[in-house]
C-alpha cells in the first residue's frame, strides 16, 4: 500500500517526498513524524476540484482537530481552505500562523468565556452554537454583532466506532431535533440582536465509508431548514455537513473516492431542496482525517525482538518492541485502531513474516497486532503508514517521555516543522 509519494528508491528503502526514510531515522531520530507535503496539498486541491464542477459555493475547512501546528495553518492557508478549530489552543496556533481569522469557524461543545473572547477578539468567521448556556454567555460577552451558526444533531447513526459518533441520538453534541431544542435555539439566536445566524451546522461522525449516511444528514438539515422557514420565516443561506470521511488504513479497507462523495453529497442536499422546494443554500464541509491522514507516517527503532509463548491463535509470537507507542499514538488503544506497517530498509522486500509491533510504555500498548513485514531485528527502523490524523494531536508525555519531532518533506527536502521536546520540557511546568 503506497500512498501520496511514498515509492521504493534504487536502495530497497522506503522514500517519502523525495526523502530516503532511513536517513530521516538517522538525521532527526526516532520516533519521528514525517508529513508529505505535496500529499496534503494535493488531497486539497482534490476537495476544491471535485466540488467545484458541482457546487461554486461549497466553503471546504479543514478540521484543526485531525492534526495542528503553525506550518500546518500555513498549508492549508496557501491552499485556500477554511479552518474549524476546536479550542482556544487552536485559535491561538492559527493567529500565531497568520490564518486569516475571517476563514476561521470555533467549533466545541464547551467553550470557555477566555474563548468566546478570544474568537470574538480575533473576528473570526462564525462561532458555532453548541448548547443553550454557551448561547447565553456569549450575548453577554458581545459588544457588538457575532457571526454564529447553531449545531444540531441530526439524527443520524453513522456506521462507525461508537467513540467517533458525533450525529446520533445520545449525541453529546449539538441541539437535538427530538425533544425540540433545536428550535428553541433558533428562536432565541433570532430574537437576540447580538447574533448574525449564518446558517446551520452538523457532524455524524468520523471514519465513515457509508456515503449514505452523508446524504442522510444532508436530507435531514434541509428537512430542519424548511421547517425553521415555515416557522419562523429564516431561511438558512448556509449548511454545513462537516466531514468524516473515511481513508485507508489497511489494504482491506475499502477505498473512497472524493468525487463519488462530492456528487452524492451535492446530489442529496439538491434532492432534499426540491423535495421541500427550498432555496439552495451554500454548503460546507470540514474533511479532516480525510485530508490529512494518509499525508502522515511515523518512524519507530525496533528495540527487541521477543519470542512470546502465549496460545492465542490470532496472535503472532514474535513481537517487535519499538521506541513508541500509545504516548504518540493512542489510537489503538483507544478505540483498535488499525495499521499498516513497512520496514524501510528493505520496503522492496516481501512482507509476509507476522509481527506483533508494541510500544515502550508501561501498558500493554500494541501499536499494530498482527504486522507483516520481512524478518525484523533489534536496530531495525519501521514505519507505521496512514497517521497524519490523530496521532500527532492525541500525542502525551505519558510515562514522562518527550513527544515526537514532525518534518515536512517535500521535493528532496526535509524541515523540521515540530522540534523534538526534551526531558526539560517534560519538566518545563513542574513547580
């Protein structure tokens, strides 16, 4: 499975954006980030070509949460997407970058008062709506007009974990349609001079191959629009689906395709709209994962070679103990996340001998249960493919153990965009 620029070179290494992988290993040390620049930039313009031809007025953001840091703002700035971030620590990373705050949406379902002010401060384009409190507390720390929109929960059980559900009936995010809170909030932002309402906004989930599910939520936003229209005479010239598109993993996973999800998308928000005759309204989306995972491996030194004699039949007994684990990526364990594996200096090589490849930490921390690779020893560096999302941003100082260096590659040329931290900045706040 070889994605964005990912290639075998002339030495049987693993070579990502020009760069040999084992020299990124040696130079910059392990476990390390690497990002595929011109993967990222490419997965963008992939969003903005297929959307184009079907809808001008699509707003493409990209979702902070997948993975965020000041060179990151910059790309995705110089690509001309949106931002929605999640926290007053995003918004602080993209004023640090100079994103334009007018192409920034603050997202969360509890934002604090320091961030409510900060996003007012900074003017950014919409604050979105999450509950009837944060609502209240915002009109109070208004001064002047606040561009919003109100996140509902759709009702849609998107066929994913349980923990990446966003959009369902036990939904913690969002005003839900059912018990009519969802109107209640568009009365009160209509009836506060404050607020500017832009338009409506929903999220099912991530990881999701199911395009029907994307239609289901575009049906049912359309279906709330009209409804909010018959009642209360607004009508909604912005929709926003959000994102969790899902992207590869393993090679058993299905692959899917931007265009086909652009077309059903668009297809479903016209259909709705007739169906209601309800005016088209603009549309928005917030690919994350989708624009960014597949940008992403991380490099690990194998560090032991162990021979386990347990009997778990799905299990190999070889197991690889690596410098990483769930300190800088939590994601297996949090939810069984699952990975490809490549060992970099012999990628030419068949990948055919069964490892388990596990962490350092304290845990029993696999990072891929069942991995295959040629036959691995002590020294070797491997790389785990598709962690651009959610690897990066989940990272800890669990155990004490500094986070990761991250380097961007592109055209034979690396830079270090995240400085590997030292034992003095684990220690940097203790007191």
């Amino acid at each position: 499975m070889r994605l964005g620029t990912q290639r075998v070179n002339a030495q049987g290494h693993l070579e990502i954006g020009g760069c040999d992988a084992l020299a990124l290993a040696e130079t910059y040390g392990t476990p390390l980030y690497v990002l595929d620049e011109d993967a990222l930039r490419t997965r963008c313009r992939d969003y903005k070509d297929a959307f184009a031809p079907l809808k001008p007025d699509v707003h493409i953001a990209y979702a902070a949460k997948a993975a965020l840091n000041r060179a990151l703002c910059q790309i995705i700035a110089d690509e001309g997407l949106g931002l929605d971030v999640a926290s007053g620590g995003e918004l602080y990373t993209a004023q640090q970058a100079g994103f334009p705050p007018a192409r920034i949406h603050l997202h969360g379902v509890y934002k604090t008062d320091d961030e409510l002010r900060m996003a007012i401060d900074a003017g950014v384009g919409a604050i979105v709506l999450d509950n009837f409190e944060e609502m209240a507390r915002l009109s109070r720390l208004a001064a002047g007009e606040v561009p919003v929109m109100l996140r509902i929960a759709p009702e849609v059980d998107a066929d994913t974990h349980p923990l990446i559900r966003t959009g369902q009936r036990d939904s913690k995010f969002g005003f839900h349609l059912l018990n009519g809170d969802a109107e209640r909030a568009v009365e009160q932002v209509l009836g506060e001079a404050r607020f500017r309402l832009l338009g409506f906004h929903c999220h099912i989930g991530s990881q999701i191959s199911d395009l029907g599910a994307f239609a289901a939520a575009a049906h049912a936003m359309v279906a709330f629009a009209d409804t909010v229209r018959q009642r209360y005479g607004y009508t909604a010239p912005l929709l926003n689906i959000g994102g969790g598109l899902a992207v590869r993993y393993t090679p058993d996973d299905p692959a899917v395709c931007i265009r086909a999800y652009a077309q059903t998308l668009v297809g479903a928000l016209r259909e709705a709209c007739q169906q209601h005759d309800y005016p088209e309204p603009a549309l928005g989306i917030e690919p994350g994962r989708s624009l960014i995972a597949e940008a992403g491996i991380t490099l690990y030194r194998v560090g032991a070679v162990k021979h386990i004699p347990h009997e778990n039949p799905n299990l190999p007994r070889e197991y690889l103990i690596v410098d990483g684990g769930v300190s800088d990526n939590p994601r297996p364990q949090m939810y069984g996340a699952r990975y490809t594996a490549v060992h970099v200096s012999r990628a030419d090589e068949p990948h055919t001998r069964p490892y388990r490849i596990m962490g350092k930490h304290c845990e029993t921390d696999p990072i891929i249960d069942c991995a295959l690779l040629p036959e691995t020893r002590a020294g070797d560096v491997i790389t785990v493919l598709t962690t651009g999302a959610y690897a990066y941003s989940m990272s800890s100082q669990y155990n004490r153990y500094p986070r990761p260096a991250m380097v961007a590659v592109s055209g034979g040329t690396a830079r270090v965009i995240v400085e590997r931290e030292t034992y003095a900045d684990v220690a940097r706040m203790d007191r």
